[in-house]
C-alpha cells in the first residue's frame, strides 16, 4: 500500500502541559516574587489557571489547550478581569480564532507556537477595582490576621460576611488591593518555594502539582 503524503496533525497538548511550558517561558524573564496556579476566585467558585506577582501587580494567565471547550471563556474573562491587574489567554493555535472574536480589546492573547509561546497582543492593565469584589478572594483567616494586625476585630465578629464587611469599613481601595497582593503572596509562598528547590530545567506535571497543591 503506498504512502500518504498527507501529514499527521499534531496531538493536542493538555492543558497542563501547556501549563508546565508557560511557566517555563515566563520563569525565564525573571524578576517574578512569586507564582501560584489554580488560584480560587469569586468566593472560591472559580480557579484563575496561573497568576503572576510582580510589583505589586498581578497577571492572570488562563490556558486553553485544543481539548478544551471555550463556552464559559467568556465569563472566566469578565470575573478575572475584575480581579487581576492584566488577563491574558494562552491558547492553542486551533482556538486561536474563536478566542479573537470573544475576547475584549483589552485582554491579551498568547499563542502556542512550534517554537513556543508568543505574545499575539498586549493585555490592557487595570488599576482600579471594587473592593466588595476583590475581598472575595481572601479566605476567613487572611482577613481575621489583617484584622487582628490593625486591631480593627472584636471577639464577636466571626462569621466571614462581619469579618468582610469589617475590613471593608477599615480600608480604602488601594489599602484592600494591597491587602489582597500580600496575602496571596503570603499563602503561596512555601508551595512556590518547594517547587522553585524541587524544579528541575524543565517543569513537569510533578511540579506542577507540587505548585498547585494537586496531586
């Protein structure tokens, strides 16, 4: 039987191995404090995919492999949007379409190329939020330690709504930013240090899930 000439089509890579390549890419350019994957969000209803800390800014990278559907694209888009500094979508060449026509002007968009990963457009950073949104990303004890530290709590304020509310009276905008840059670095910190001893030149699935807290 003779040969086809018709080539293959690559394998889809999954998400996670697209995942494992982007932090390799961005672990390159240096200067990151820190960074954490599978980043629960909008009260722990949501996971950012990746997020960067850098400068007091955050990046949230939502990876979208050939495997994956995009039809809640969208609405992942608007909840990071309002939490995270810049949004970016690093995407499969094959969605790469669909991702243009959904996606805002003002979230970026990287493509998985043969030679890597490229920077299709620029993401517009954000520098101004809600903070009654923004809080939603803090868990009970982040907020009680913040609290407690400004001796801004009293013993009966305990359920999470009084604890929010409270800090929602104690701190302005830019403060509750703040609040929620150093307490995210603080909650990632060990997993991102084990990973960073335990990583490798390249990182693996294992590492990832050292990352992530997953296994």
């Amino acid at each position: 039987m003779p040969k086809s000439n018709v080539r293959a089509r690559p394998k889809a890579l999954s998400a996670r191995k697209i995942t494992c390549g982007l932090l390799d890419w961005l672990l390159a350019q240096k200067g990151f404090e820190l960074i954490a994957v599978e980043v629960p969000v909008l009260s722990q209803t949501k996971r950012a995919d990746l997020v960067t800390f850098k400068n007091g800014k955050t990046i949230c990278y939502e990876v979208k492999s050939g495997l994956d559907s995009l039809r809640r694209l969208e609405t992942q888009i608007a909840v990071f949007s309002s939490l995270f500094n810049e949004v970016y979508v690093v995407s499969d060449p094959n969605h790469l379409s669909g991702i243009q026509k959904v996606l805002p002007k003002k979230i970026g968009i990287i493509v998985l190329t043969s030679n890597g990963f490229k920077v299709l457009r620029k993401a517009t950073e954000r520098k101004k939020f809600d903070k009654r949104i923004k809080i939603e990303m803090l868990w009970r004890n982040e907020i009680i330690r913040v609290l407690k530290f400004k001796k801004k709590i009293s013993p009966q304020e305990e359920t999470l709504s009084v604890l929010q509310e409270a800090l929602l009276r104690s701190f302005r905008g830019q403060q509750i930013d703040e609040i929620v840059y150093e307490s995210l670095k603080a909650r990632y910190l060990r997993s991102f240090s084990l990973f960073s001893f335990d990583r490798g030149l390249k990182t693996t699935i294992h590492d990832l899930e050292n990352l992530s807290g997953l296994k």
